[in-house]
C-alpha cells in the first residue's frame, strides 16, 4: 500500500473516531479504498473507544482546571478533605494498578468504579475520582494498561492507544471484576453499594459491567458502545446513557439499545446532548464541552445519589 493510500485509510479512520461519519459509512469507505469489509470490521473493533424521562438536571459547576496543580488538575490531591493516590492489589492475572480517593472523614461510603477512555489513566481520570471524593463517594480508576506495565509506562497517548488494543475484552473484564472484588474487601467501601461509570471505551465496558457483573448497583456509561443488545435482559441495575449529538458512531447505536432496554422494561434513561461531540466531558480535550459536561455531571450525581446513597 503505498503513502497516498495509507493518508486516505488515516482519514476514514479520523473521520469515524470523531463522529463524522457512521459505521456503516465507514465500511463503506474502507471497501472503496480497498480495505475491505473484513479489514474495516477488525478496525472498527480496535477502536472502540427510559422507562420514565426525569426532569433536566441544572448544570452544576465542574471545578476549573488549575495549571498550578499539574495537566488535567482540578482538585488537589493534597485536598485536606479528602485522601487519595496511587493503589494497586493482586489478582490471578497479576498486578492491577489504579487511583483511589474517598472522604478524609467518615465511611463506610457508597462506591464508584471509574473506567478511562481509550489512552489510558491519564490525569483527567484521577481527578476525576477526587472529584466524586468530594460529594461523599470512594472512587477507585482502574488503569487497564496494568497487564502491560501501566499507564505510567509509554511516552504518550498513541502508544497508549496501540497497547489496549493488545488486550482482550475478556482480560479487561477481568481486571474490572477483579477491582470490584478488591473494593468489598476495604473498610471504607459499602460493600453493596458500587457503581461505575466510564468514558468512550470505558462507556462500552460501563455497559458490559452493567450487564454482567451482579455486584453492580447502578452505573453512568458516557457515550459508550452499546451492549450486545441479547444481554439487556441481564441488566438488573438503573442506568443512565450519556451521549453526545454530534457522535455518528456512537449514536447510531442508541435506537437499537433504546429498544431492547423497553422490551424488557428495564430501568433507564438515556440523554443526548446536543451540540456536544464525543468525548465532551474530558476538560482536558479540545471537544470540552461546559455546559453539556455540567449538566452530565449532575446528572450522573444524581443517580448515584438516589440508588447508592438512599
């Protein structure tokens, strides 16, 4: 394959990772180009990062980024009110790495499991823990870069992006089961009170942990692919589906999800906001959107709020 060709496969696969086109278009255009339906199907892979609507929650301030503090900052880690840093603990598989926070006082405390997007643990994710630290929760972020070194272990995002997709969906389930397993064990975590939430690729694995992990109690996927859609009826949870409406390539997927989630009267809802594109929330990102990014976050509050703190 020669340069020009490799440029015009780089920018059908740009093209789909930011939403502008969908799937089906996208294999479309692999085809032309000479990749193939089978090439573009294994591409597609790779890279993948309402039973009663509810009243639109009011944005509510997400803390601003602090240079000061270091990239992807908004909390101090050495915030008096909470305490957190670096975790890792054992299992079949090997050493999982990750991030904890929880409240410097009080406990035990209601739970949530954070899954990063597809670069890996960057700081953005553990600020994120902090973050729910504040509003009463432990959170722990999984680095699922842990079975080739950690996050900590690459010189940037794209060789991040190369090594997850060096590793199973399977293995990732494992290692987020097996984190779920480690958090039951702390004295400081409500045992039946976990949630988890996610972002891009950790959307999709938000969706499977919904759907496949009993020890769930609630979960928050933002713009995360959507489960296979003859495991719904497993999902014993409520469900929030964050999503953003200028994302071909993950909204393309919501009719169907929207669907099943009905017939099987499931306890969900599902919010699209407009003018948001993938990957809003990330106010470390170019496609940080404000006021999209307030309102999921209060959003998200209050669901976990209602079913892991009532």
């Amino acid at each position: 394959m020669d340069n020009n060709q490799n440029n015009l496969n780089g920018n059908a696969v740009d093209n789909y990772l930011t939403g502008k086109v969908a799937r089906r278009e996208f294999l479309r255009r692999m085809a032309l180009l000479g990749g193939g339906a089978v090439v573009g199907g294994t591409l597609l892979g790779s890279l993948a990062c309402e039973t009663a609507p509810t009243a639109t929650p009011v944005a509510t301030a997400i803390p601003t980024i602090m240079p000061e503090l270091g990239p992807g900052m908004t909390i101090d880690p050495n915030d008096p009110r909470i305490e957190a840093g670096p975790v890792e603990f054992s299992t079949a598989a090997g050493t999982v790495l990750g991030y904890m926070s929880r409240p410097k006082e009080g406990g035990p405390n209601p739970t949530i499991l954070v899954i990063h997007e597809n670069r890996g643990l960057l700081p953005h994710f553990p600020d994120v823990t902090r973050r729910y630290a504040l509003e009463g929760y432990t959170a722990l972020a999984v680095d699922l870069l842990s079975r080739k070194g950690g996050t900590d272990n690459f010189a940037d995002s794209d060789q991040m992006r190369d090594a997850l997709r060096e590793i199973t969906q399977e293995e990732f389930m494992e290692d987020l089961n097996a984190s779920v397993d480690y958090l039951q064990t702390l004295s400081h975590v409500q045992a039946d009170r976990i949630g988890v939430t996610g972002f891009c690729f950790g959307g999709g694995l938000t969706w499977l942990m919904a759907v496949r992990n009993p020890e769930i109690a609630a979960a928050v996927p933002f713009y995360g692919s959507a489960p296979p859609l003859d495991e719904v009826a497993n999902l014993n949870v409520p469900v929030l589906g964050i999503y953003a409406g200028n994302d071909a390539r993950i909204g393309e997927g919501v009719p169907g999800l929207e669907a099943a989630l009905k017939e099987q009267n499931k306890q969900y809802q599902l919010t699209t906001y407009d003018g948001a594109e993938h990957g809003f929330f990330n106010d470390t990102g170019t496609r940080y959107h404000e006021q999209a990014a307030g309102q999921a976050w209060a959003a998200a509050l209050g669901l976990f709020g209602e079913h892991l703190k009532s």
